[in-house]
C-alpha cells in the first residue's frame, strides 16, 4: 500500500467558480484521489479557500460584511458545492486558519535566519482616487512584451511573463479605472529566490516524466530574460497574515502582511494540520505526510493546478521549503491543465458567460458534469465546452451506453427469472474471449490512471462499457432464451456481474452513479477487480438485486437551446 499526498490548487474566496475552474484542478484531483483509495493506498486529499489580498477586501467592501465575515461565508457556500460535486476531499482547510499564520510566519523567519529574507525600499504605485497603495493585480495596463492592454502588474496572463506594475504602459487603477496614480516610496521583504536559481534548475532536472507544459513554463520563468528574480513577499494591507510578529528577524513590518502567493501554498500543509485537529489527533499525525524526518519520505506528492499557478508551484513554494533548511515534502509530480474555454469565447465572471458550480447542479447531477468535464479534460491543449457536445456526450456514452445496458440487463433478468441472479448454463468461448478483452482493457485503464492521462482513461473507461454492450448483442439473451433458457441464464448471470465490475471501475469518474449500481446489485463489495474472471463470479446464483432507477436521463433539444441561451451571459 502506497501513501499518496494529493493538494488542488486552492480556489479563491472571492466567488462562485466556473466549470472551467473546476476541472483545472480539483476535479482531476478528486478523480486521482478516489481512483488511489480504490486500488487500497492510503491517500490524503487537501484543499482549502485562498483568503486573502486584495480582492477578498474589495469583495467584502461591496457587501458591507466585515473581511473576515465574508470570507467565513464564502468558504462555506464553496465547501457545499464542493461537496455537491462530489469533491472527496479529507478536508477543506482555510489559509486565513490559525494553523496557517502560524507556519506562514516560521518559514518566513526560517528563511529571514538563512539570509534569504532581504528588506528593500521599493516604489510602489498609489492611487490617490482610490486613497491606497494599490497591489500588483490591481494595475492595469499594456504588457511591455506582446502588447495585451489588460495586463496586470504582477503578470500577464496573456504571455505569461512576470511583471512589476511599473513596467506597464498607460497603466490605471483596477479598482476605480482611475488613473491618478503617483509612486511613493514603501518598505517591502522580498523572497532572494535568485539565488537558488541553479538549485531550483538542478531539482526540476531530477523530477521523471513531468507534463512538458509544467516543465516549459517553469524553465521559461527560470532562464528568460534576467532569469528568476527576487519576489516581495509582503503586501501594504490589513488582511492577511502580519509579516511583523514574535521572533522575526526583522523590525518595521507592522502594517503589513504577507502576500496571498507566499500563504497560500503554505495552507496545503496547514490544512493537513487543521484535518489533524478535526480529527482530535496530534500533531504526529500530520507531519507524517508533511516531514521527511518523521515519516513522509515514503510519500508521493501530486499537485494538480492550471497552468497560471505553475511558475508558484515549480520555483516560488519549492524556494520556501527548500531555503527553510528544514526537511519538509517536496512535490514528486505537478498535473497541469490548459483552459477549457465556453462557446466559442471565454468563460467570463465579471460578464456571467458560462456555466458556475452553482448553476450547473441546480441543472443537472453532478455526475453529468463530472463525466463530460474529465472525458473533456484540457490537457495537452485548451478545450472548449459547447452545449452540443455536451449533450452528445451524456446521450451517448452515460445514457446510451452504461444506463441501457444495466436497464436492459435488470428489466430482462426480471421478467424471466425473477429480481435474483439466475442460475443455470455455463460459460463458453464468447464468455472467455470477454474476460479477455475486458481484462485488456483494464490494464489500460489502470495504466492511464497511474499516469493521470485523464481523457486517455475515460476513453478506457467508456471501451469497458461497450464491450459489455456489444457482448449482449452478440449474445442476444432475449432470443437464445426462447429456445436455451439455460444459455440464456449465464449470459445474464455473467452481464449482472459486469454491471458490479463497472460500478467499481467508474466510481472515480461518476460516484453517485456508481453507488446507485452497486446498491442495485445488493452488494457492498469495492475490491478492485484485479482477477476479473473472478471478480464477473463475485454475485453468485440466486443472489437478490434490484432493478435501478433510470441511471441517466437524456439532454432534449429543448432543454439544450434554452441553457444555450440562458449561460450566455448576464448572470
């Protein structure tokens, strides 16, 4: 049994999250972390709401709720959809949590200690409208590389290359548009990741099998230009976690806070320690998957994120933990994502174009997405949601093939040999070429789980059912049963069987559908099917099954224009 650690980038607090958020990240993560649990390994799966900076201020500002009040809230409406997605995670931490000010603050010092913390007075951008010190993200302007007149002041999202707001040309206040901005001078720590540049260059070397578009986006932040700069670690605001604290190696900070990017990354290990608290257990329990020296060498550590959290996740947290000096979990393996786009555009918050979290479930079962979202999965490239394929999608592999086939089975099992596993007949040739082919089939899929090749596994998946389907075709019960009842009975016996193994194998993908299969099937057996042969034997004769609900009900026409519609934008 492995010990498997699995974070999803954190979501910000600031909202409800679109489709194209979700599987990005936490969905692809969900998919591992229940795939993982069902081969036996021991798997802690962790995420949280990112609570801080600028934009979580300016949202609370806007509903009058004091920071914290709504960030409290927010993190309970994410949690729920979390939850209504099916989101398994072993807990859903905070950063603005007690556990994450606690360790923010030691690796800061650890750092400040190794020399690696410097105080510069820099020039930082005012806004004199909007009467604040106005963060990077908050400037607006033209990207002095390619142009894009929406670029921000830490990063242009078009290019991707890191920027200070005072590189931007024309820039303005994100806040108000305005664009009396004057620089005043303000005291700031910065991160000296530059100097474990060759360090930082040499550990991602060392790393086997890394999606190209991690490593890409990584060395191009490493090497371009100047190569890896110094990073400010603090931020002019009063929300956050205090970079002036008891014991840290500098003076002058009160007023301050670390930024969101810093924190952050740092709450997948203070939300191990919160699930640990949760769970009334000691802080032994957390630091087994978090330090080296007591017990996490024995750990793989996953990240899944979008490939805009990379360059934080490849150079800026592996600089935290390596320039503390002290012996913390590194990650084994980054799952990046492109984009998924919406209709022919972007999916977009400010403009409500697309479908959000919320919306999507009061549609349709989570299931639905979950299947169309993972078999869709923008890995090698971006990949674009459009309520045609959408609907082709669920018709054809969730109603057509997985839901008829354990309708047909059930019904047909039900009327001619009652509401149990018929006994009679043996298999033949058909049966074993079958198990063959089926077996085949899920050394593939295990394979492209192991290595999360998420469409490349739902392909395999989907190839399971059909071959269930194309058997009962060729097999036709229905018609042998007339003259060769006997013949008929293990053909059925053998199909209930396989409905059991597909519930199994689809868990990660559709749980809800998956337990719906299982509790038809009278049974509460997991086990992996690692022998297939024996596990299409798990239901014996005169075992009691119920016939289920309709599993997946079609997507009309109808139903399909009016979302298009409605999903347009304007929310």
């Amino acid at each position: 049994m492995a010990r498997i650690l699995i974070t999803s980038a954190l979501p910000y607090i600031n909202g409800i999250k679109h489709l194209g958020n979700l599987v990005g990240s936490q969905l692809p993560a969900d998919l591992y972390a229940r795939y993982m649990r069902g081969r036996g390994h021991e798997v802690m799966f962790i995420c949280a709401t990112d609570e801080h900076g600028t934009p979580a201020e300016l949202a609370a500002a806007k509903t009058g709720e004091a920071v914290a009040d709504y960030c409290a809230r927010m993190h309970d409406v994410q949690a729920e959809l979390a939850r209504g997605f099916r989101l398994s995670f072993d807990h859903y931490g905070r950063s603005s949590s007690p556990q994450n000010h606690a360790l923010t603050q030691h690796l800061a010092a650890k750092l400040g200690e190794a020399g690696l913390i410097e105080e510069v007075t820099e020039k930082q951008v005012y806004s004199i409208t909007d009467a604040r010190f106005l963060p990077d993200r908050y400037i607006e302007g033209t990207c002095p590389n390619c142009g894009y007149d929406r670029a921000r002041g830490d990063q242009c999202e078009n290019c991707t290359k890191q920027l200070d707001p005072t590189d931007l040309v024309n820039p303005r206040s994100a806040i108000s548009g305005a664009t009396d901005l004057e620089v005043r001078e303000t005291k700031h720590l910065f991160l000296r990741q530059s100097t474990l540049r060759d360090r930082l260059d040499q550990w991602i070397d060392s790393q086997q099998g890394w999606p190209i578009l991690t490593t890409s986006i990584a060395k191009k932040w490493l090497h371009d230009g100047n190569g890896l700069q110094d990073r400010g670690i603090t931020r002019d605001l009063d929300w956050g976690v205090p970079a002036q604290f008891d014991g840290a190696p500098w003076q002058g900070m009160d007023g301050k806070v670390f930024y969101v990017w810093f924190d952050a990354p740092i709450e997948y290990i203070a939300a191990t320690a919160e699930w640990a608290e949760a769970q009334g257990l000691d802080d032994s329990a957390w630091r087994r998957w978090w330090r080296t020296d007591e017990g996490a060498a024995d750990v793989r550590y996953v990240q899944f994120m979008g490939k805009d959290n990379v360059p934080f996740h490849t150079l800026s947290f592996p600089a935290t933990l390596m320039g503390s000096g002290e012996p913390w979990k590194m990650v084994d393996y980054i799952k990046s994502f492109n984009y998924l786009n919406y209709d022919g555009g972007q999916f977009s918050t400010s403009l409500g174009r697309g479908v959000f979290m919320d919306q999507a479930l009061s549609i349709l079962p989570a299931d639905y997405w979950r299947w169309w979202l993972l078999s869709h999965a923008p890995e090698s490239s971006d990949s674009e949601f459009t309520w045609e394929n959408f609907q082709s999608s669920v018709n054809k592999d969730l109603a057509d093939v997985l839901g008829n086939l354990a309708s047909r089975v059930t019904k047909f099992c039900r009327s001619k040999f009652g509401e149990v596993v018929p006994e009679g007949g043996a298999y033949g040739p058909r049966e074993a070429q079958l198990i063959a082919d089926l077996t085949t089939r899920l050394r593939a899929y295990e394979t492209h789980m192991e290595a999360m090749d998420i469409r490349k596994s739902a392909a395999e998946l989907r190839a399971l059912w059909v071959l269930g389907n194309e058997y009962l075709q060729d097999a036709a019960p229905w018609s042998i049963f007339k003259t060769d009842p006997d013949a008929a009975a293990a053909q059925i016996r053998l199909a209930l069987n396989l409905i059991r193994v597909y519930a199994i194998t689809s868990r990660p993908f559709i749980p809800d559908a998956a337990a719906s299969l299982m509790a038809a099937m009278g049974s509460d057996d997991w086990s992996w099917p690692e022998d297939l042969d024996a596990a299409l034997g798990t239901l014996p004769a005169g075992h009691a099954f119920t016939v289920p609900d309709v599993l997946f009900a079609k997507i009309t026409d109808d139903q399909r224009e009016d979302w298009e519609s409605r999903f347009a934008g304007g929310r």
